[in-house]
C-alpha cells in the first residue's frame, strides 16, 4: 500500500462575526475537502500512508464517534487495504461504528480498563502477533507522521492569503484532541507565527506531552474542555446554534465548536486587538454530531 496520491486544497473564507470586534477571522475549511475522510484526518493519514508501504493494512485506535477511525476506514474501503480499530469501552452501535463496519473496518472492543493501557510499552505486542502485516497508527492518527501530514496546511493558508486581500496573518487557532495537527503547524512555521490550541480535553489525556514529544516551542495551549471530554453544556449549544445562523459554518461540540467559543471568550477578556488577523481551522469531525443531537 501506499500514501494518497494527491492532497485536497481546502479553501480558505473569512468569517464574520458581531464578536469578533475588529479581529478578523478566516477559517481554513477542512470539512469541506472531502464527506469521508474529513478534516485534519486526511492530513494525518497522509505520512502514516507513507509509513505503511511495505504493509498491507492499517490497524489503529479510537472511541465510538472517533473521527480517526471513520476516516480511516473510509479510505481502507476507497482505496483497497483492511483496516482494523481497536475500541474504547463496551459494544454499541453508533452512527459511526455503524459506518466502520459498513466500511469494511474489523473491530474489538477493549473496555475502559484495556483502553487506558494504549501508552503501556507492551500493549501492541499481542495486536502485532494478531495481526502482523498491518501497520499500527497511534490514537487519531498522533505521532510524527501524523504531524508531518498536516505542516502542509500552512502552505494551503499562505497560498490563499491574497483572497482575503491579506499579505500576511498573526496567529494560528484551532481545537487540540491529540495535539498532533497543532504540533504540524508549529513544525512548520518554525517560530514565524503563533499556534493556539484550544484544548477539548482535560489535561491528564496528555496533550502537553504529546506536542512537546514533537515541537519545541511555538504554540500555546488553552483550556477549552469545559469541564472533560464529550462534555456539552447549554453555553456551547447555544453558541453553535447562533454561529451557525450567523455565518453558516457548520460545528461540532467536541472541537471546533469548543475552538470557536474559546476564541470568542479570550477576544472578549481582550487577549486580542483589532486588527489582529487569525486563521483558525476547522478541523472537520462533522459525522461526530449525530451522536449529540439532543
């Protein structure tokens, strides 16, 4: 198998927004590159692809809505290499696990317990003798590769910048799960610009060390888990909901719409002036929604 032969171009659009108080917003739409393997996904794919040449498949990790693996499988069933995930907690059929098994993903279900132990230095050693022509891939596509696939997003936004009638920009934005996406772009801007990460998990699931495995030094991360991962309040409904009417852009709760609300809170407690000129990425995710739909 090998890496994808080319690499979609997501475009960049401004935003507007009555909040954003002279900041001037433009979103690099990574949800619109492609309605199955979405988003930053793509991305991390990519150099893990490059990675598995001289296997014949790919087995990696998630939970129940993991945006990973629905990408993952959709590009094991489209481009012709079987695919294996691994699961958080106990069996149930939700609209994504649907999805991988309509894609061809094989599935095992470890628990909590035997999900917790993914950072043990053993825990692929019985998986490799399971399975031993298919390449592991970290959790949601982590690790070097993953962040090496997605450095590329820079040259995207800079190619674009003209569009918005910019010549250059201040800052990076965007929701951190792994932190591997955030750590690819502070790679590759190399000091030049700012990274802001907001965090859509809580601190013990090891964001901080999973960037600092990979990049020294420019990005900061916020906190933007409000309270745990898959933790949704009516704040953040409701702000969906009203960015959504305002602009159109689609969100999911478990990133972009913590991202967005994030961003929106530290330009109302003044981090930002007018005329500061950010990029955020919409990371995609979007499948994710259906399982918060009440």
């Amino acid at each position: 198998m090998g890496p994808f032969d080319w690499l979609p171009r997501a475009p960049l659009e401004p935003l507007y927004l009555d909040w954003l108080k002279g900041v001037e917003l433009a979103v690099l739409r990574l949800d619109r590159i492609d309605p199955l393997i979405s988003g930053n996904k793509w991305f991390k794919l990519t150099g893990h692809l490059a990675q598995a040449q001289t296997a014949s498949g790919i087995i990696s990790l998630g939970g129940a809505y993991s945006n990973h693996l629905h990408a993952l499988a959709a590009a094991g069933q489209r481009l012709g290499f079987p695919t294996v995930g691994l699961l958080r907690g106990h069996p149930q059929d939700t609209p994504t696990v649907l999805d991988l098994k309509a894609f061809g993903m094989q599935l095992h279900w470890l628990g909590y317990g035997g999900y917790r132990a993914r950072h043990a230095p053993d825990f692929w050693l019985p998986w490799r003798e399971q399975y031993p022509h298919l390449h592991p891939v970290p959790e949601g596509g982590g690790g070097m590769a993953g962040a090496l696939g997605c450095a590329v997003l820079l040259e995207q936004a800079r190619a674009q910048l003209h569009t918005l009638g910019w010549a250059d920009y201040d800052g990076w934005w965007l929701a951190a799960g792994t932190g591997t996406t955030l750590a690819g772009l502070a790679l590759a801007e190399a000091g030049a610009h700012p990274v802001y990460g907001a965090m859509a998990v809580p601190d013990d699931h090891g964001v901080a060390q999973n960037i600092e495995a990979l990049v020294q030094g420019g990005y900061e991360l916020l906190d933007a888990c409000r309270g745990g991962f898959a933790k949704i309040d009516a704040v953040l409904r409701d702000f969906i909901e009203a960015t959504e009417q305002a602009c159109g852009l689609p969100l999911e709760p478990l990133y972009t719409g913590k991202a967005l609300l994030a961003l929106k809170q530290q330009i109302e407690a003044g981090r930002f002036k007018p005329g500061t000129r950010l990029i955020f990425i919409h990371t995609g995710g979007l499948q994710g929604r259906r399982g918060f739909t009440g």
